[in-house]
C-alpha cells in the first residue's frame, strides 16, 4: 500500500486521520495489521500513552507540568485538586507521547472521592505504561501498597517515580521504596526537576514505539468548542453525554472540574474537540488557589476555542455570572451558542417567565443561535450541532468589498448620520478586514456617533446574516488636509 500516495507526505497523520486511515484500508480489503506495521514503519500512528498515578498529594500534576515543560495542570499544596484525566502532549529525545493526569486514587472512598478513584483506574486502563509517584519522604503507606496492587492487575508496564528528593539526602528514602517490588525507584524532585531526565529514559523504555517529533503537526482538525459557564450548571454533564461515556467526573458539588479537559467527540457525523472548562466564578481577583489557576485556565481554552457554548440553568433567573461569562466570550470574538440545560425540570410557568427574562436580558445578543437541552437525559442535543454549525459558518463569513460598499451606499441615502453641530458626517467606503469573527473598517468624514455604529451592525445583520458570531465595526476618519497656499 502507498502509504505516501495515499496521504501525503510522511507523517501527516495525526490520531483522527489515523483512523480515517485504516478505515479506507479496511473497506478496500487490505489486511489491517500489515497496514499498522507499514504505518508505524514510516512514522505514524496514534502517540502511545503515558498514565501518571499515585495517592492524593504526592505532586502528580507537578510532575506532569515538568515533564511537558510548561505549567498547564492546575498545581496547590494540598490533596484532591486534580480530578478529571487530563491529557497533555509530550516529547523527550524526539519521541513523542501523551501524559494523563490523574485524580488521586484512594480505597473504600465514596462519592466524588470514587469518582476520582474511577477516572485514574480507566487511565491506567488505557495507557500504553504507568508512572506510579510516591512520596518519598513519607514512605510506602497502605494506599501505596493498594496502587500496586492495582497495577499489577492492570499488567502495564510500571516506572516508579520516588517524588520529592530535593538532595542527596533523600536518595536513601527512596531506596526504601524497592520494597514496594516494582523496581528501580527513580529519585525525583518534580518541583526543581532533579531527576526528571533519568526518569523520562525509563519512560521511553517502557511505551512502544512512538513517531518522532520532527514531522510536526497536521494542519487543519476538528472544530474546537470550549463548554463555559458558571459553576454546576452541567458542563461535565453536557460532555459525557455527547461522548457517550463518563468521561469527567460529575458531582453535585460546584466546581468540580479544575482542568480544561478537551475530548474527541463524534457528534452529526463529524469529530470534534470539545472542551469541558472550569466554572468561572464572580472575579478572578477574589478567588484562591486552584480556583483562581483554573479560572485562567477556561480562559485560555476560550482564546483557542473557535466557538463557545455558554451554559445557563434553565431552572434559575438569569444571573450577572451568566452575562458576565456571554460577555468574555464575545470579547474573545468567538462564535457563540446559548444552551439553556436542565430544560426537562421547568414546568409551564417557569418557561413562560424564562423567554421573558431572555428578551430583557440577553437583548444585545439576539443574534447568538439558541438551544434548549437536557444534559442529563439527552433531550434535544442532536440540535446542539447545528447551532454549533450555524454559529461558525456566521464566524467566518465574508462579504465581498463591491457588495459591502453597496449596502453602504443604500444604507447612508435611506438613513443618513444625525447633522451634530452644523456637521453631517458620511461614510465613504468600507471594507471587511477579516473573518472569525468578521472584521469591518468604515472610512468616514467625520466621527460617527456608537448609537449609529449599533444601527449599521443591526443593518449588517439583517442584510448578510452573521448568526452567531459578534462583529467589530471601527472607523477610520479623513485627515482633514490644510489648503495649499
């Protein structure tokens, strides 16, 4: 099979197209593990993947953020702040893989605290190899004791992570660990990274084979959608539904999410990475610790997200977190959706006064495709993808530059700027700048008034659709030019 013939240049695939990749083969007859061996001989493949586990507190995401080489797992110094699995990419000496992160495992836990156990047990259940971290200066305790057991079921290659060795001094510590019989315990400080590069050659004994890193990234991908929203309103709910597995952890407790989780969904037919961020609370000022981090964190998801769905409880008023979150988003310039989840609980009375509340409140945003769903029973969420579609088809919408200065023209004849001290001014021409979201400069006589802007954004609308997206107008006003003598 030509391999390059069929997909261009050597590694070009990424996971998603790797798959699209061997289902061509399979429906064209070809024998599936020759085709694997032939694309893992020329570099491709899905990266192999690397679980990170360990009790509560034993600087897990510290490690991780270490061995990715940025801080991007929310990190505090005290147990239970990571909870979801959380998947970075990752390369040492030109091989790539993907690290999970993981919740603290703990025994004969109940509710979130199982739920966290879950998440780490299916990670260790999907990875390729396991790095197990312990706390060297406290020891192997009984938790310890019942990871290994674990992962002795499991079967995965383990590499023992002794955490915490800041000196020489602490080495003997974690030569106490041989005791726990998993091997070579590697002395690590994932805080001043001591270590890290002994550990990580362990590691890549342990996965398989991976691409290396010099073949760079496919361009291109699924669509990116970041779920936001204020706390306990259902994003993690809305997510595991739409993958069809327990895929973060859910609770009834706000805030239970941390980390932004990104996941590769099929939805209508397509893939796409949706992103299940941290509920953004009242103000980041106010806000402590991991709370305050994985605010930055949603925010940084929102700024790579092409589209946005906003979560509003359908069972409570409208609230100023509500807008608030509407109003970065629109800030961010990303194509937005309104979904208003929960919507199976309201009764009659509750929807009536809800629209009304939606046409006082959300007025500025009229424009923004809306849906009403249930994350917990489904209800309505095959309209959730094209509203999603409708939104970023809005987004990247451009009008050509005849046609604009057209609507322009027609637009100043029929609605001329108010005359304000003894002056008119008039737009002269104007143009699109960009798209996602639409971009447009008016080049103008004069200063034109925001309530005239607010006219011509609503008339641009109602001419060329832009359902779903904001749009920036700014004007560009004539130099006035002093008259040659």
């Amino acid at each position: 099979m030509d391999i390059e013939n069929e997909y261009g240049e050597v590694g070009a695939l990424d996971d998603a197209d790797y798959a699209e990749f061997m289902e061509l083969a399979a429906e064209e007859g070809f024998d599936l593990d020759e085709v694997a061996g032939d694309l893992a001989a020329a570099g491709h493949g899905p990266l192999p993947v690397l679980a990170v586990v360990g009790r509560p507190n034993v600087g897990k995401s510290t490690l991780v953020n270490r061995i990715i080489g940025r801080r991007e797992a929310v990190v505090e110094d005290r147990p239970g702040v990571t909870r979801d699995r959380v998947t970075y990419e990752a390369d040492w000496n030109g091989r790539r893989f993907k690290v999970v992160d993981t919740g603290g495992w703990e025994q004969d836990v109940l509710g979130i605290d199982a739920s966290v156990a879950a998440q780490a047990e299916f990670a260790i259940e999907a990875a390729d190899a396991v790095v197990f971290v312990v706390d060297a200066k406290v020891g192997s305790t009984d938790t310890d004791e019942a990871v290994v057991k674990l992962l002795r079921r499991a079967g995965k290659p383990v590499v023992l992570c002794a955490n915490k060795v800041d000196g020489p001094s602490g080495e003997a510590d974690a030569a106490m660990l041989w005791n726990l019989g998993l091997g070579e315990p590697y002395p690590v400080s994932s805080l001043h990274g001591r270590g890290t590069g002994d550990l990580l050659d362990a590691v890549l004994e342990a996965l398989p084979e991976a691409p290396m890193q010099s073949f760079g990234n496919a361009v291109g991908g699924p669509r990116r959608v970041a779920l936001i929203g204020r706390p306990n309103v259902g994003k993690s709910s809305l997510l595991n539904k739409v993958a069809g597995e327990e895929r973060v952890v859910v609770n009834e407790m706000a805030g239970t999410t941390r980390d932004p989780v990104d996941e590769l969904i099929e939805l209508g037919g397509k893939t796409w990475k949706f992103v299940d961020t941290a509920g953004i609370r009242r103000r980041v000022h106010l806000q402590e610790g991991a709370d305050y981090y994985a605010s930055l964190r949603t925010a940084a998801a929102l700024e790579k997200a092409e589209v946005a769905v906003v979560l509003i409880d359908a069972g409570e008023s409208l609230a100023e977190q509500d807008t608030r979150i509407i109003s970065l988003a629109v800030e961010a310039g990303r194509a937005l959706v309104i979904a208003y989840n929960k919507w199976d609980v309201l009764d009659e009375e509750r929807r009536y006064y809800l629209e009304r509340e939606i046409e006082k409140d959300l007025v500025q945003i009229q424009w923004a495709p809306r849906v009403n769903v249930s994350a917990r029973t489904g209800r309505h969420m095959e309209k959730l993808v094209p509203a999603i579609e409708t939104a970023l088809a809005g987004w990247e919408t451009r009008v050509p530059t005849g046609r604009l200065n057209a609507f322009l023209g027609e637009l100043v004849a029929a609605h001329p700027h108010p005359i304000r001290g003894g002056k008119q001014p008039r737009i002269l021409f104007g143009t699109q700048a960009g798209t996602k979201p639409p971009r447009f400069v008016l080049f103008a006589s004069g200063f034109l008034e925001a309530g005239y802007r607010r006219f011509i954004e609503r008339r641009l609308r109602e001419e060329f659709g832009f359902e779903g997206t904001p749009i920036q107008v700014s004007v560009r006003v004539r130099e006035k030019r002093g008259r040659k003598k």
